[in-house]
C-alpha cells in the first residue's frame, strides 16, 4: 500500500508540477512557455490563424497609486474579461507583466478587440479605473513563419499602435 501512496503521490506532484510550468499563477492563464507550444502547433498546420499582442496603458501608475496588491486584482479582472470576450475565438495567455497575447483559429473579428478596450465590464468589482490597451492583430496565413517571427512582428504592431496613441496627443501613455 505504501509504494501505491507514493507512485500516486508523486503522480499528483507531477502533474501540478507541469501545470504550474504552463500556467500563470496569478490568473491560471496559459504563460508564455504554453503560448509558444501553441503557437508552434498553429504554424505547424495549413491554416489561416490570428494573433493579438495587448499592452495595458499606464499599468505602472496603478501600481505606483493603489499598490502592487491591486495591481494584481487588475491583471485578474482584465484577464477575467479578456477571456470571456475571446472564450469563443481563442485562448488567452499572461505573455508576462501586463502584457496578454491571444492565439485562435481563423481570422480574429476587430469587433472583439473594440470590446477589449471599452472594457463596458469593468465597472463591476473592478479595483480602480481601467486605463486602456494598446493591441497589435496579426492574421497568419499559410505557409507560416516561426514562432518567434511571429511574435516579433504582431509585438511590434502593438508597439507601433502605442507609438500612434502617444503622437495623437495622449501624452502619459508613456
């Protein structure tokens, strides 16, 4: 009985060993060694694939005024809406610090990126004002290139996005 414990133990260990190397722990999101597997499976097959890099504008000032520990319950609640707005599309991953990608099939709508940066839900339980996003959208179509090019490129849209809200006057998206 002794050694059945233990191999089921060690089994359980295992498996919650494996989750937490491709989960976030803050949200339970896929992280960014997941978002890679994935991404390598999508430029693997013959088809057309979308992907969308968000950045959360000011994130910084909400961890400066409110404090880390809220900072944290507003990655939660934006990750909470990310992934019901794209439940249907895609999954969504912590990419690393405020930063989100979401990876799905086909060609993703702009409709749903609007939803993201209305963020209508945000009122409820939100732990302070929601300060926007700035996104890059790259849509792949066969044949595809790496994974790492991938991400480079739709990275770049969404810094060339922030770049752009920056120049039309929003002087503290920095």
């Amino acid at each position: 009985y002794l050694v059945s414990y233990s191999i089921i133990m060690d089994s359980k260990k295992i498996r919650q060993l494996e989750y937490e190397a491709f989960h976030d722990a803050l949200k339970g999101l896929g992280n960014r060694a997941q978002l890679w597997n994935d991404l390598q499976e999508f430029c693997g097959a013959e088809s057309v694939f979308s992907v969308i890099f968000m950045d959360l504008d000011r994130f910084k000032q909400i961890n400066d005024q409110y404090g880390h520990m809220v900072g944290d319950q507003y990655l939660k609640h934006f990750a909470e809406i990310c992934t019901g707005i794209f439940q249907e599309y895609g999954k969504v991953y912590r990419f690393g610090g405020d930063e989100f990608v979401v990876l799905g099939a086909g060609a993703v709508s702009g409709q749903k990126l609007e939803q993201v940066k209305e963020c209508r839900e945000w009122e409820k339980g939100a732990p302070c004002p929601f300060n926007q996003v700035s996104a890059g959208i790259l849509i792949c179509r066969p044949p595809h290139g790496n994974a790492e090019e991938i991400l480079r490129n739709v990275d770049r849209a969404m810094y060339q996005n922030k770049i752009n809200k920056v120049a039309g006057g929003n002087e503290d998206e920095k």
